[in-house]
C-alpha cells in the first residue's frame, strides 16, 4: 500500500480528498494535517510515499513544509490549491503534479496513477544497483561510444562530452543518443531526462550531467533545468529579467537571471 498524507486547513477539501484515495486502490492515509506545522512533524514522523499539499495555509505554507524537510527528502509531492499562479513555483520546488480546486475526479485519478508509477520508480532503484554488476560487463564497450564513465570524477573526463547516456529501467539497460534529448531537469534525488517524447528517472546530479554534456548544444538555463539548445523555438519575457523558453514541442521552461547570460553568449545580443 502507497502511504499518503493530507495536509489542508480546510476540513472539506481533506474529507474530498480523503474520499476519492478510499475509492482508489493501493493507498492508504496515514495522516492528514489542517497546517503546515503538523505536515512537517507527519512527514517526518510517518515517512509516507505521497503526500497531498495544500499551498495557501496560514503559518508555514506549502512551499514552507517543503523548505522545512528539504526537497530532497520529501515524498512525491502534489499540490493542491484552488490558485493557478503558484504553478511555476511549485514546479521549481519539484512537485510531481498540481492539481485545481475544485477537484475534477478524472483529473485526479490520472494524478494518482502517475503518482503510483513514481513511488514505484523509487523503491526500484535497488533493482537499478543491482544492474550494476551488469553494467560492469558491457561498460568497455560503452566506454567506446561515450568516451568517458557514467561518473565525471575529473576534469579531463568532464572534457570529453559522451554520445549516449546509460539509462537502467528495471530489467533493462537503455542507450539513448545525446541528440534526442530535448530537456533535463532535476526530479528529487535524480535527474529526469526528457527524449522522443519520453521521460527516463536517473540516479545522477544536474552538475554531474552537465559536464557530461556537449557545452555548445546544451545549456544550463535554470539551477534545474538543462536544455538542448537546437530544440529552442522561442523565448517570452516572463518579467523584467527572466524569460519563458518554448522548445519545439511545446515545452515551456523558466530561463532564470542567474543563466541568462549563458545563453546571450551562445545566442548573441538579444535578451
């Protein structure tokens, strides 16, 4: 069973939410919270896999619980308030979903589907150890094609930017080549890699796969946030100094003041 929480201080958006994970199968509420206090003492206490977050709460907020555990300590986050302005900001605190109130029932059993699929994404990461032994095996073969190990532990393997990035799902190995990624972004402890229209969870960090990466086609556009440049189909003023970068597909992601200059560099004089 999936261990959830739910943290909001009003009693009939905690009975909603409640009613809908009874109606699910494989959760079960191991605590619900009215403020952002007792959601920081539940989570710690009851160490639960999901937890229903609530953003407007007098007190500590959604963002404050968050802070108070650490991101990366907390479980799949998804938050839920009846505003859509905090959207982009609760992304960049690393919530898996954001959903609206009032809650649409087909909307959320999609939510906690996903959900279920993440926690599940995370206890298998043994299995990911385990593959280990494997990778042991076929890595010369790999070493050929990548030029450098999975690791950048140095700087003359941070030089030689790879071709291809390992990728351990369950029972598999996956190869994906550098040019079909479109975007990065930091998921928690692991990094999540964006390509063909899929997304693969890989034990790494954003430092670790920017040097790995070839600088002039990927940028560090946000401290989570790395994108491939010739996906880039436009850029939006999202206020006086930070950008909203659109890629080809779609994608909306945040180019923060910190980056921007990167990518002044490698696009000319124009932001």
């Amino acid at each position: 069973m999936i261990r959830a929480i739910i943290v909001d201080d009003e009693p009939l958006a905690r009975r909603g939410i409640r009613a809908r994970l009874e109606r699910a199968t494989g959760y079960t509420i191991v605590a619900e919270c009215a403020n952002g206090t007792e959601a920081i003492a539940a989570i710690r206490q009851h160490q639960p896999a999901v937890v229903f977050l609530d953003v407007q709460m007098p007190g500590i907020d959604g963002f404050g619980v968050i802070d108070a555990i650490g991101a990366e300590q907390m479980p799949v986050v998804i938050f839920v308030t009846a505003f859509d302005n905090h959207a982009l900001k609760a992304f960049e605190a690393h919530a898996f979903d954001y959903l609206l109130k009032p809650i649409d029932d087909v909307r959320f059993a999609t939510t906690i589907e996903r959900a279920r699929h993440r926690v599940v994404e995370r206890e298998e990461s043994g299995v990911a150890r385990r593959l280990a032994a494997l990778m042991h095996d076929i890595r010369p073969a790999l070493e050929a094609d990548q030029g450098a190990a999975r690791h950048v532990d140095s700087p003359d393997a941070a030089a030689a930017p790879v071709n291809r990035i390992v990728v351990r799902e369950r029972d598999r190995v996956l190869l994906i080549d550098v040019g079909d990624i479109d975007w990065i972004g930091a998921d928690g402890d692991y990094v999540r890699v964006h390509a063909s229209g899929k997304s693969h969870l890989i034990r790494d960090t954003m430092i670790a796969m920017e040097q790995r990466l070839d600088r002039g086609a990927f940028l560090r556009i946000h401290r989570s946030t790395i994108v491939n440049t010739s996906r880039i189909r436009e850029l939006r003023p999202y206020s006086s100094r930070e950008y909203a970068v659109i890629l080809r597909d779609g994608t909306r992601l945040r180019l923060s003041r910190r980056y921007r200059e990167r990518l002044r560099t490698h696009f000319g004089e124009f932001l």
